[in-house]
C-alpha cells in the first residue's frame, strides 16, 4: 500500500506543474482584457447618454402599404432612439416584418398595432403630432417638440384621415414644394427633433464646427426646499 501510495507521489511530482499556473495566468489575462473592454464600452456608453434628449417620443404611421416604407421608417426610429413604433389601420400584409428593416427593430422597441384611430392607446401625457400638408400646418423649423410625443405619419398615397387630424395635438409640415416619401419625412422629422430637444453644442454662426463646446453635464446633491438635511450630506 505504501508503495503504490509513493508511485502515486512520485507521478505527482514527474509531472509538469507550471500547466496549471500557465492557465491562471492565461485565464487571469483574458478576465483583465474583458474588464478594461468593459470599462471603455461603459464610459463611451456614458457619453453617448450625456447627448440624449430628454423626455420621450414614438413614431408610427396611419394606413401603410408599403413593406418597404415600413420597414425604413421602423430601422429609422430605431437608429434615432423611439421609445416605440406603431400603425394604425395598415394593410393586412405587413403583419411579417419587412425585410427592408436590417436592424431587426421589433427586438429592440415595442411595436404596436391599432386597427382604427379610435383604438389609439398612448400614454398619459403624451400629446399626438400629426405630419401633414395643410394651409393650418405648423412649420417643422418653427416647431416646439412636445417633451412626450407620438409623431404620426399617412399613407403613401394619401393623407392623414379626418378622424386623425382631430385627434393631433398639434399637425406639423415640412416646408418643401410636395410630398416627400413617408419614410423620408419621418426621418426628418425625428432628426429635427434631436436637432431642437438633444443636447449639442449650438450650431456654428459661421462654417464649420462649434466654437464653444458643450459643457458636460455635472450632476450635484439634492435639493431639499424644505430645508430638511439629509443624513450623510
């Protein structure tokens, strides 16, 4: 028994101990290598939210017929950062998704479906922007953006229904001489709003750059109106 037990001592010994500290270090390595990784996707992550807009916004469309308009306008909303996409009464065979939406934005943003403006369900507070040509329309330059909107679009080959337009808060026109692909206005529409509620340095007088940059945003202590101090403050 002691033999065996000292055989088995000895093949302990022959063999080659650095392997394990070799994968440690190896292991050790690659853990240090996903930190620093992490840590620079957190910090560009970071910044990249210090430009967001405040507030949150939707984009949809009413009576859509086009796969490939939806698809563009749903990839759109996605790349601008809607808090959700939706239509209303859209033809029956956009039901798939559109192959023309590469960025696969129904899992990355709730899409939803109504059939008629009467099934609209937005949320509390948040106040409907209609895109359309009328003589009443307000200019898209001039426009405030709501902090919490839903920008609705119509159809390819129309305009939006009469029922729609009385339920906007606000109907908004972009000044060109005619009508402009449904897709295209909604990208216009949401670049104007990350032009007005983003947080950018303001636009050059001159060509070119910014002069000034934004300062970053510095976050301090609470504010107590009531004069009430806060224990560790």
């Amino acid at each position: 028994m002691r033999l065996n037990g000292s055989k088995r001592r000895s093949r302990c010994v022959d063999q080659d101990v650095s392997k394990p500290c070799k994968k440690r270090e190896l292991a050790f390595r690659i853990s240090s290598k996903l930190s620093a990784l992490a840590k620079v996707g957190y910090e560009a992550a970071k910044s990249k939210t210090d430009e967001l807009m405040r507030g949150y916004f939707a984009i949809g469309a009413e009576g859509l017929s086009k796969r490939m308009n939806l698809g563009t306008l749903m990839r759109s909303a996605h790349a601008f950062g809607a808090n959700f996409f939706f239509t209303v009464d859209a033809d029956q065979k956009l039901r798939k998704a559109p192959p023309s939406d590469t960025s696969k934005s129904p899992g990355h943003l709730p899409v939803f479906t109504w059939d008629s403006v009467d099934t609209m369900d937005l949320p509390r507070g948040c106040q409907l922007v209609g895109i359309e040509l009328t003589d009443e329309s307000i200019e898209l330059p001039s426009f405030g953006h709501p902090l919490q909107a839903a920008y609705v679009l119509g159809p390819e080959r129309g305009s939006l229904s009469p029922q729609m337009l009385e339920r906007c808060d606000h109907v908004v026109k972009i000044p060109t001489k005619f009508c402009i692909n449904v897709a295209m206005a909604g990208a216009i529409v949401m670049y104007d709003r990350h032009r007005a509620l983003g947080r950018y340095a303001d636009r050059s007088i001159t060509a070119g750059g910014p002069k000034i940059e934004r300062p970053k945003h510095v976050s301090g202590g609470p504010v107590m109106r009531t004069g009430r101090k806060v224990p560790g403050t």
